[in-house]
C-alpha cells in the first residue's frame, strides 16, 4: 500500500534525490506534486465560534436600537421644551405691553376717574427723614398746606361730627 507522500507524488519523492540545501528542499517536495486528486481537507472549526460571533452581532444590534431609541426620546424631549419656551416667551411679551399699558399715566388717569378718584383738595408734605436731627426723625412732625384738616384721622372725631360729614 502506498503512503500519502507516494500518492501525492505519483510514488516519487522529489526531495529524495534533490542535492538542494534543507530550506529549499521544503520548497521543492510541492513541486511537480498533482494535490488535485486529493479531497480538499479544511479545517474544522467548531458552531461555538459561530454562535458567539452571532451573539456578538445581535447585542451590538441590540445597543446601535437601543441608541437611536434614547435619541428620538431626547429629540421629542428638546421639541417639547423649545415650544414650552417660544409659549413662555409669548406670554412675557404680552406681560411686558401689560406692565407698560398699566404705567401710562393717562391711563391710569382713566381709571383713576372710572373708580371714582378725584385730585387732592390739600397736599400734605412731611420732612426728608434723612436730613435734620434725631428728634425730628424719631418724631416728625407733618407740615399742613390747609391747618384746618387734619393729615391723619382714624374716623370722625366724638366732638360732634356726624358720621355722614365725615370723608
């Protein structure tokens, strides 16, 4: 029976009878060789190799979905903020004409009147507390235009006064 060096080789050896040096001599044994009847023999590789490299693709599949998902929930998120702020902004625009339609003197004049306001009939003026002397600050003492009315009264006075003269 012939070894499997004799049927790759037809039954010769071709580095049998080389006089080439040892590192070509590996180089030769392949030439002249048929290596087309043999059966192709490749090596085995294991499914466990397999199996983990498709584990592998599904849990980075997995992470790229679960990625995109908490992308899309942070879009919807900044979109709902964005129209929360333009509302906001809308709403401090309208409060700021407000504000300044409520400081117009002429209007406040108009309301002043509608409410039923009318313009002082005596002007009290009080001293700067911050100027003059201790005494002065601790117990001011008003300054009347009209010495006939009083600058403060709590209610009509017991001495006669009906409640209906009273203002």
């Amino acid at each position: 029976m012939k070894t499997a060096d004799e049927r790759r080789s037809g039954g010769r050896t071709p580095s049998a009878g080389s006089t080439a040096p040892p590192s070509e001599r590996g180089r030769q044994a392949w030439i002249g060789i048929d290596v087309s009847s043999e059966p192709a023999s490749r090596a085995r590789r294991g499914v466990y190799p397999l199996a983990a490299m498709a584990v592998l693709v599904v849990i980075a599949s997995l992470a790229v979905a679960a990625v995109r998902i908490d992308l899309i929930r942070t879009r919807y998120a900044v979109s709902a903020v964005l129209e929360r702020e333009n509302e906001l902004i809308e709403e401090q625009r309208g409060l700021i004409v407000r504000r300044r339609q409520l400081r117009d003197p002429v209007e406040l004049a108009v309301q002043a009147r509608e409410r039923g306001f009318r313009p002082p009939t005596h002007v009290v003026s009080l001293p700067d507390p911050a100027i003059g002397d201790l005494e002065a600050i601790v117990a001011p003492q008003p300054v009347l235009a009209n010495p006939s009315i009083a600058a403060v009264s709590a209610g009509p006075s017991e001495a006669g006064v009906a409640g209906s003269e009273w203002r």
